[in-house]
C-alpha cells in the first residue's frame, strides 16, 4: 500500500513540475509562426535576437502563410509570417509590417544552357504549351516541371506575377519546401523551378528574367521584375514582445542579418 | 474478489478507449467530409481528374489511381520478397541463423519513414532518373520504397504462420517421399494460407497507408501515370500536402479524401479476408496457424 502512494506522490510531482516548466517557458516566448519560405530567415533573426536581448525567447515555427495568418487570427502566434502579398479580404484583418523583399528565383540545372527567359515564356512552360527546351532556345530536351504545393506562399506569388490567370499544367512535380524543390532541380537536367532568391546556391543556376540577372541588387534597384514582400502581421492591441522583436527586426542590425543572407532590405 | 471486480472494469474501460478513439476518428472524418461529397457529387468526386482546390474543382481520381498503382506495386515487391524471406527462414535455415536473421529484418520496421523517403530521394530517383528515364520520381520508386517498408510486416507475421503449421504436416509430407520444397509449396504453404493473407493485408494497410515517404518520392503530380515510371499523386500525399494551407471547402475536400480512403482500406481488407475464406485446402490447419500467430 505505501509503495503504491509512494510511486502515486512521485508521479504527481513530476507531472507538476513539467507543467511549471512548460507553462514557465510558454509565458516567455513569443509565437512567430507560417511562411516556410520567410521561417530561416525569422530562425536567424530570432537567434541574433535572443542573443542581443537575453531574457526574450522567440520561437519560430513554420507551416505556411496561410496557417501563419490563421495563427495570428487564433491568438495561437503573436506574430505571422507571410510570404506573399495580402489578399483584399485579408488586409482589413492584420497590420502589416515589410520585414524584407525577396525576389522569386526561376531556377533550372547549372548545365542548362538556357539562361535567360522572358515572364511570357516562363508562363507557357509552367502551363504546359511549351514542353521542350528546344523551344525556348535549349537543348533537346523534355521540359520538367517542379511547383510548390496548392496556396503556399511562394506558389501564390508566382502565380500572382507569373501565370497571371493560367493554370500550371497538371504534370508539374509538387513539392512541399524550397528545400525539395532545390533538390530535384540540382539533380534533373531537365527541370525548372521557382524559390526564394535568398536561398539559391550555386548548385541551381537562376536565369534571367528579361535579360535581368535574378541577384539582390537588382531587386533592391526595382529592376528585376519577380518580387514580393516577406511581410510580419499582427492582430489586434499592440504586444509589447510582438513590437520589440519588430523593432529589432526593422533596426539596421535586424536588416543587416536579412540581407547577410540574400534578402533585400524593406526600405 | 472486489478487487478482481475493479481490475476487471479498469482494464474493460482501457479497451474502450481504444475503440472510442476509432469512433471519434471515423465520424469526425465523415462529419468534416461527407457534405462537401454531397455538395460535388460522388461521381464528380471520384471519376473527375481536375483538382484544382481554389477554384472549386475537386476530382481525386488521379490519386486513388495513383495510390492503388503504388499499393500494389509495394505489395508485389514486398509479397515476393518477404514471403520469400519466410520460407527460407522457416523450412531451409537452421534456427540458430534465423535467430539472427528475423529481429534485423524486423528492425527494418523501426527506421522512421522518412529516412526511407530520404534514402529514395537520395539514391533510388537519381538511378532510375538516369537508367530508365522519366522523371525518376514515379509509381516504381515508391513502389519500391514502400515495397520495402513493407517487408518486416510481412516477413515475420509469415514466418509466425509457417512455423505455427505442426510439425507432423511436414514429416508426414517427407515420409511419403517428397522432398522439401515439395513439401513447402504442397503442404506448408497452404496450410498457413491464412495467416499469410493476414501478413499481407496488414502490409496492404501500411502501404496505402504511408505518407510522409511517399511524398518524397513519388513527385506528387495532378495527372494520371500511364506508365510506372510516371510521377502519381496518392491519397495520404494529397492530405498531407495541402492540409497545412486549406480552409473552407478545400479543407473538406481533404476531409473527404481521406473519407475514401478509408473507404479504400475498408474494401481492400474486407476482399482479402473474403478470399482467404473461401480457400478449400488447409482450412484447418489454416485456422490453427493463424491463432498460432495472434
């Protein structure tokens, strides 16, 4: 019996301390959740962050902009991250902040000699009218094509600034993160793709966009045509946490990490 | 005695819960999916190839196509070689081997899902990419993948099969003359026919099941394959892939994937336990090696 209440009395404790400790933790971090394409960049932010102000704790987790709008509604995320524009519907319900720009990278195999491509012809690859590179001044070679999945962030805005009304043919590959995407392009002589400029290497080689070289300065000056924003939403009363990580993310040091990673600065 | 009678109603409630679970489950997938079904149309839902979520075009059938190509495909590599894998293991390996053989197969089972995905992605698309073309993302590398995955289940729920059959089936078969092999594919096989349908549906559920390494390697496009070595969208990728981002009907749409493929399960498991019944020879035996195995 009292080897029972003993390991009974053990058990409560523990299950007490956990929840201390979990609940202690919650209280401090703030929530900074979506964007798959914006969550390495806030990861980085977030450690230069904890680094200049210990004591603050930021926790960043992905999933997506439309789940980062959604956590921001829920109250589960102080702050969501996005990686396209706001829809009309979306704008009345979040106050926006541009952490960064990022050019939207159309990436094929460095072995391609194709390197440079105009937003039409990019359009009627990714619908399927065009199927060999042959057609666009490459090799003979069947075009494959590599999407991200239905409404992530970057899919939207290549959907938005690429094929405008077109739907993008239903051979297209789909992958869930930039990181697969980079993969299969970096492997397949035959493949084309778009992702996050900030996070092209030189195992991809991204092309041109009328004659524009797809690189951070020619963002920053406007010129290069594929852009959108990495936005912050917030929701409701001002948090004071929520504003001190946005302060320092907007301050010369937060910018200087963006663009120390191939992001272009807000402002 | 009373406290016989408290055990007895703990343990009685720990089952329960267990199948409420499965309660829960079931009608909050049907509650999420059925309406959406209504809305569409059944045949709609399931005979139309156009999935295009945002503008209100929902048709799976590329991927119930596509999941049952690489089910099958999975059950073909792993059937062959896992029920191979048992039959040397059980009539043709001294037991001191197989005590060595059987738990590294069955470790297999404990890799995650996605070190196989990973694996594929890695070394089997690159080689299939450039030995037999496409892609390389296809129905034949899950099918492999899955294939293998699948091999622990069916290795050793067969093995348990065979080694449940008596011993006086084999020595019986042997005194009459015939020679091992004889006796495997006459007698012992077919004596524990029943617990090796039960090895591969339980594989068939893993397959049709599996998600996270599917999606790695099977590239996930909206078209039907017309080849095996054509990129397939199945059902558990589609969920997994869009679930993350859906709302409104597009999330009910997943809802409602899921609900056939539940459907799927439910007639795959159900056609094989019909045919593992209806098979004459063994029936006995059959039925001893399969409470063997439990």
């Amino acid at each position: 019996m009292t080897k029972w209440l003993l390991v009974s009395a053990a058990i409560a404790v523990l299950l007490m301390a956990l929840s201390f400790g979990l609940g202690g933790r919650e209280e401090a971090a703030l929530a900074v959740v979506g964007s798959n394409s914006v969550q390495p960049f806030a990861e980085m932010l977030a450690e230069a962050y904890q680094q200049a102000h210990p004591g603050r704790f930021v926790d960043v987790q992905g999933g997506g902009s439309t789940v980062g709008l959604q956590a921001t509604i829920d109250g589960i995320a102080e702050i969501g991250m996005c990686s396209r524009e706001l829809k009309k519907e979306e704008e009345a319900l979040f106050r926006q902040v541009m952490i960064a720009r990022d050019g939207l990278a159309i990436v094929v195999h460095p072995s391609n000699p194709v390197s440079d491509l105009a937003v039409e012809e990019v359009r009627r690859m990714f619908t399927g009218d065009v199927a060999n590179w042959r057609a666009v001044g490459g090799e003979d070679r069947p075009i494959r094509l590599v999407v991200r999945e239905e409404s992530s962030g970057t899919r939207e805005a290549f959907m938005k600034m690429v094929m405008g009304k077109a739907r993008v043919s239903r051979k297209a590959i789909s992958q869930d993160s930039n990181g697969a995407i980079k993969e299969l392009v970096k492997q397949d002589a035959c493949a084309i793709g778009f992702m996050s400029l900030g996070l092209v290497t030189s195992e991809l080689k991204a092309v041109r966009i009328e004659g524009v070289p797809a690189t951070a300065a020619n963002v920053l000056a406007g010129r290069y045509p594929l852009v959108r924003p990495f936005l912050f939403v917030t929701r409701g009363p001002a948090d004071e946490r929520a504003e001190h990580f946005i302060d320092f993310v907007l301050s010369p040091e937060g910018q200087a990490v963006l663009e120390r990673e191939g992001l272009v600065r807000a402002r | 005695m009373r406290k016989e009678k408290v055990i007895a109603g703990v343990l009685a409630a720990l089952a329960l819960t267990a199948i409420s679970a499965l309660a829960v489950i079931a009608s909050f997938i049907f509650k999420e999916g059925l309406p959406i079904i209504a809305k569409v149309g059944l045949a709609e839902f399931i005979f139309s190839g156009n999935w295009h979520p945002l503008d209100g075009e929902f048709g799976i059938l590329p991927m119930i196509v596509g999941s049952l190509a690489v089910t099958a495909g999975a059950m073909v590599i792993g059937v062959v070689f896992g029920l191979g894998c048992a039959v040397l293991l059980t009539q043709f390996c001294p037991p001191r081997i197989v005590s060595v053989i059987k738990p590294s197969i069955e470790l297999l089972a404990g890799i995650p899902s996605v070190v196989y995905g990973f694996m594929g992605v890695a070394i089997l698309v690159p080689l299939i990419r450039e030995h037999l073309g496409g892609p390389g993302l296809s129905v034949l590398a899950s099918s492999v993948v899955l294939g293998v995955m699948v091999l622990p289940t069916v290795t050793s729920i067969s093995v348990d099969a065979l080694q449940a059959v008596p011993r006086a089936y084999f020595e019986g078969s042997v005194a009459l003359g015939a020679t091992v092999w004889q006796t495997t594919h006459m007698v012992t096989l077919r004596a524990a026919r029943s617990g090796i349908v039960a090895a591969v549906i339980l594989g068939m559920g893993r397959a049709v099941g599996e998600t996270m390494a599917v999606i790695m390697v099977a590239g996930n496009t909206l078209d039907l394959p017309h080849s095996i070595l054509d990129p397939v969208r199945t059902l558990t990728s589609n969920i997994a892939l869009e679930m993350g981002y859906a709302a409104g009907d597009h999330r009910k749409a997943l809802f409602a994937t899921a609900v056939v493929l539940l459907a799927i399960i439910m007639v795959l498991n159900s056609i094989a336990l019909a045919v593992s019944r209806r098979l004459p020879a063994g029936r006995q035996a059959g039925r001893a090696a399969k409470a063997a195995a439990r």
